[in-house]
C-alpha cells in the first residue's frame, strides 16, 4: 500500500492539521517528517479545540500509529508537556513513537537562537527562538543530541561536553550570556528521558512494516514549501525541507513507496516573519482576512501577514512536490468581499512578466503581482458540503485555481470546524 504525503503550499499555516485530521480518521499511520515545535496544528473537534506541536494528529484516532521521524528536531521539555495535556484531556498515547535518530533541542540551542535573532537586529530572519535552527546545525555538523542518547546517561554527558565547548565560547564571548554545564543539562534532562524512554523506536521499520501489510500511511510535514531551506525565499526560511521530497529521508522510505502527493493552500496567501511577500496587503481586505480567518499563530501567537492567493507561488509548490490534488482551506473567510484576486504573474521592474518562480532572490523581491479580479459572494458557506452548494462566484474562484496550477481540488474548506469541508478525497 503506497503513501500518501500532505504538504504545505505556501509560507505555512495552511490549515494542514485539519486537512491531516481529516485524512487521519482514515489511515493506519500518521508520521511526521520534519520541523519542530516551531509549527503548530489546531483541529476542531466538535466543542474540543487541540493545538498540536509535535505530535501527529493522528494520536486522536484510537489505534492509529503516530510517528514522530527522524527528520524532525525535538525539544523533550516541549514534547513531554505536550504529551501530559493529552493524557490530561484522555487521549491515549499507546501508540506514540518517536524516532532514536530525531535529534534534540537542548537549552544552549534556544539560548543561541534568541541571542542570534537580537545580534542581528533589523536584519533578523524572524524565528520563532525555539532552538530549530541551531538544533539542525548541530546535526549538519554532527554535534547533535539524538533520542536515543537518552537512553545512555554516559553518552550523553560525553556529548554535551564536546558541543558546549563552542557552544559556551559562543554564549560567553559572542552574545555575553552565561555559560552552561553539561552535568546540569543533563540532570534537567534526567526526568524528560524516563518519560520519553516507552515511545522511543526505530521509526523507519516501523513504517516499512505498515506499508507492507498494506496499511495506509499518511505522511505529514510542517511549515510550506515556501519556507523550504533549499527551495523557498532564503535566507527567511525554515531549517529544513517541508516539500514532499523530504518525507523520504525523515522518515526512512524509498521513493517509489509514495504514490499521492496533496498540496495544501488556503483561499488567499499569509506569512508570519519577515521575508518578501508579493501579495501582501494592508488594507480593508487584508483586515477581513485577517478577523474573519483568525490569523494569529498556533505556536506564537503571532499576528500573520495577509494577501490574496498567489499563483505564481502555488504553481511553483506544485512543481517542487509534483502535487497529485490540492486542498483549498478557508475560502469561507472570503464570502462578504466585493472582488477577490488572484495573482496569475508578477511584474519586474523592468517590466517583463513572469508566470514562473524567479530564481533569482533580487527580481523576486522587486516584483509586483498581476492580479486577475472577480466577483466575489456574501454567501455563508459553512454549511456547504457539495461542491454545487456554493455560490456561482465562489465555483469559478475554485475552478480557475485548479485550472491556472494545473491539479484536481479535491478539499474545500468552508468553516472551522473538523467537517465543515467539501470533500471529494477517494482514499
């Protein structure tokens, strides 16, 4: 039984928790490949409201297998605070398992972060000082704390000694911040590894296991691909890669075990952080976006930057990911605007338009978009199931993104809540 991969479509912040939640009630195994606890899902159950950070939604279905993969970074505090407010609302974690390869954040990771972000001042990336980057530095540079580390209390004080010796000449020279000791860190980390110790597994066989007894595995990553280190608007990006090619080695599966790829992007376009952002607006619609879609982060709280749906961009997820079907979530934000836009080029400077992704980073950031105006509706559509249950003007909206990227939309979000969607899915 291949995989299926949910990805992020656009700067992140997509609604892909309630797309996963959805698609979750019917698979096997949920997996996550990537990120930390910098990204965050909320899903709607009914009158119950869960902010997932770490842990897959999966973990709401009983009997699902939930991974937690080796490309993901881990902060133990983090997730075992996760985990006990899970417990406390009764959902069992029987079949939690995280990866002994998903390294760890420590406490100098998110010190270095916050440290770096203040050093650079009006030049700041925008992270959101949890310690991810540093943490895949770390692993990039083979210095990193794994999970499985808390196994061995020898090993990992041996570890933490080899990476605070740079690690506190940083702090210590650097960014005037305290030294650390390793005996502490790990004494802090003492109770973390007793809770952590049951969920701790080799994840990649696990999920080989699934797939060859013909189980249906979903595979879900964080962020959007336009916060892609490799692919998305550097240096504002993420410290990994949420596009789908990823899912192979944060997970530990061969390419060819993947066989349907679903693009996430909401009805119009936000971003939290800095970074350029083509669409962005600050006016009476970015306002209605902003209220009606309740954009504020799940993880920080921040406040998102808003804008319409950028095609250009969308196209250009598509490609990286090699999208199968698109999931379009919150298009009910926008009922009650006159006009709504659709970027279909940007402009340069120069003049020239560009239906494709610049590569270039100095055109991107100078580029205006072209927009293509159409009627908007003020219909409510939080009751609509059926994809005729929409207004005329909200169909051609939806038709004329699938037609411009070039992929079926197979999920229409319409409301908050975990089945307020037009679904058209056949898994």
């Amino acid at each position: 039984m291949p995989a299926t991969v949910v990805v992020g479509a656009q700067w992140g912040d997509e609604g892909k928790g309630k797309v996963v939640d959805l698609l979750a009630e019917r698979s096997d195994v949920v997996a996550r490949y990537q990120g930390g606890n910098n990204a965050g899902h909320t899903i709607v159950a009914g009158d119950e409201t869960y902010k997932l950070h770490l842990v897959p939604s999966g973990i709401l279905y009983p009997g699902t297998l939930c991974v937690i993969g080796s490309g993901t970074v881990v902060d133990p505090a983090a997730l075992v605070k996760e985990l006990d407010a899970l417990e406390e609302r009764g959902i069992a974690l029987d079949t939690l398992r995280l990866s002994g390869n998903a390294h760890l954040i420590m406490p100098y990771h998110i010190a270095l972060d916050g440290a770096s972000e203040m050093k650079l001042g009006r030049f700041s990336i925008g992270t959101t000082r949890r310690g991810i980057g540093p943490c895949y530095q770390d692993k990039a540079a083979r210095t990193g704390i794994r999970a499985q580390d808390l196994l061995d209390t020898k090993i990992l004080v041996a570890k933490l000694r080899i990476a605070l010796e740079s690690k506190n000449e940083l702090l210590e020279v650097l960014y005037k911040q305290p030294r650390m000791d390793a005996e502490e860190i790990a004494e802090g980390l003492l109770p973390h590894a007793e809770r952590l110790r049951p969920f701790i597994a080799d994840t990649s066989l696990l999920v080989d296991e699934a797939l060859r007894a013909g189980r249906r595995v979903l595979l879900e990553g964080a962020q959007g691909t336009m916060l892609d280190i490799d692919h998305g608007t550097y240096p504002f990006v993420t410290s990994s890669n949420p596009i789908a090619g990823a899912a192979c080695s944060g997970i530990g599966l061969g390419p060819t075990r993947i066989d349907r790829v679903l693009g996430v992007s909401k009805a119009y376009t936000t971003r939290v952080g800095e970074g350029p952002f083509p669409t962005e607006i600050d006016d009476a619609a970015g306002e209605h976006m902003l209220r009606q879609g309740n954009e504020f982060g799940t993880t920080t709280g921040r406040q998102r930057r808003c804008g319409w749906l950028d095609l250009v961009a969308l196209r250009y997820a598509s490609r990286l990911s090699g999208f199968t079907e698109l999931a379009l979530t919150k298009l009910d934000v926008l009922s009650g605007l006159d006009t709504v836009r659709l970027c279909v080029a940007y402009r340069t400077k120069e003049g020239q338009e560009l239906t494709e992704m610049p590569y270039h980073q100095t055109v991107f950031h100078s580029c205006t978009p072209v927009y293509r105006d159409m009627p908007g509706w003020n219909d409510d559509l939080t009751g609509a199931r059926e994809l005729e249950d929409l207004p005329a003007a909200a169909r051609d909206y939806v038709d004329a993104i699938a037609k411009v990227v070039e992929v079926p939309i197979t999920l229409i979000g319409t409301g908050q809540g975990r089945h307020q969607i037009i679904d058209r899915v056949e898994i």
